[in-house]
C-alpha cells in the first residue's frame, strides 16, 4: 500500500528516541505530521523536534493522554496513517487501554489507511518452548504465565496490548502492522538517553542493570 507523499500522518509519543528519528525521516519524506505529546508548552523535551528539517513548515505537537478515551481524536482525524509508538509510563491495564485509546479514535477517521504499532521482542520470546534455532512468525506469542511467574512485566503488557490491538483491529477491519525491535539504541536527537541506552551504557561502564538480568531469565526460563 503506497501512501500519498505529502499526506498528513500521526505519530504518537512524539518526543520519544524512536518516534523523534520516525518523525524526522516523515518530514524528509514529505509528509505532514501530528505529533502527540504529554506536554507541548515542554520548550526544553521539545527543542530537538523543531530544529528537524521541516518541522516549521509541516509539523504541529498536540497534546494527548493515553489514558483519556477521546484524547486521540483530534490528532488522528484526517491522518492516513498513524505511528502508535508511546507508552504509558504505568504498565499492565495502562499499556492495553492506552493502545485501544488510540485504535478507538483511528476507527473514527475514515481517512486512515494503516496503524503501525511499535510493540516489542518480548511479546513473542517469552516461552517455555522457547528455541533461538526455530524461527519465530506471527502465530508466535509469549506466555503470560510464564512472564507472570518471572513477574516480567514489560514482556506481560506489551503481550496483552498487542493481543488486544490486533483484536481491535480485525473487528474495526483496520489495516494493522506491528513492529517487534529487541533493543533500540544509536545515536540519541533527544536530549535524554533512552532506557535502553542507559542501560547499554551502564553495561559498558561494568554496573549490573536488573534490565539484563530480566531478558537473560525470560530469553531461557529454564537456566
């Protein structure tokens, strides 16, 4: 599915590390992006968006709460497509109404042609059966148990929310796409490091991060 260059889409949690390099690689693109954030009157967790190529011309930072049904609605009317990448910052039933939040206003726009979802590895490696020499596909899910009985969360939330995403989406006939990065670092447009970063960077420096030692559990449960 080829979209209009120059068109209007949406990406939410704007001022993230991933959703700042999508946003910068849209404006190069040509396209008009919305952008959502907690805060935009935020003139310092901003600047680095507005000094992207473009961004005076065909950017626009709108507020939105991923926990207020309603809060998308706006943002989203008239975008062909939406980058749905923020994260609450609580975990669990956040994650999940946080997503159906922003699939509840997409279903409202009829101009909209494709969600990508940014969801995560996790939803799909934390298995009993886990096997790094079989390949995993799309019928591939974590197991909420196990990551309930090695109490990881991350993997247990991101799991549920893209569960219910693509349950959402296939009702509403939303055209769906999720993306699964592992670790996302390099170089940071934001001002603050990333999680992910700090913790490679802790690792550099020698200090044990809990990050590490959650994937290692979860990557083989039977270690």
């Amino acid at each position: 599915m080829e979209w209009v260059k120059g068109g209007k889409v949406c990406v939410t949690g704007a001022a993230g590390f991933l959703a700042s390099w999508l946003v910068k690689r849209l404006l190069l693109s040509g396209y008009h992006v919305i952008g959502t954030v907690r805060d935009p009157a935020n003139e310092k967790k901003l600047a680095h968006l507005w000094r992207l190529d473009g961004a005076k011309e065909r950017l626009k930072l709108v507020r939105a709460d991923l926990l207020e049904e309603g809060s998308f609605d706006d943002a989203i009317m008239g975008c062909q497509g939406v980058f749905h990448t923020a994260s609450p910052m609580e975990i669990l039933e956040p994650a999940v109404k946080g997503t159906l939040n922003v699939l509840g206003s997409c279903k409202k726009n009829p101009s909209l042609r494709r969600v990508v979802l940014t969801s995560s590895s996790s939803t799909v490696r934390a298995r009993d059966d886990f096997d790094y020499k079989i390949p995993l596909d799309e019928t591939s899910w974590s197991s909420l148990e196990l990551c309930e009985t090695l109490q990881v969360w991350y993997a247990l939330a991101k799991t549920q929310a893209e569960k219910a995403a693509w349950e959402f989406c296939n009702e509403n006939k939303i055209d769906l796409v999720t993306v699964l990065p592992a670790f996302v670092i390099g170089p940071s447009l934001p001002p603050d490091l990333c999680s992910t970063a700090s913790d490679v960077l802790a690792l550099l420096k020698g200090i044990e991060t809990n990050h590490f030692i959650i994937k290692a559990s979860y990557n083989n449960p039977h270690s």
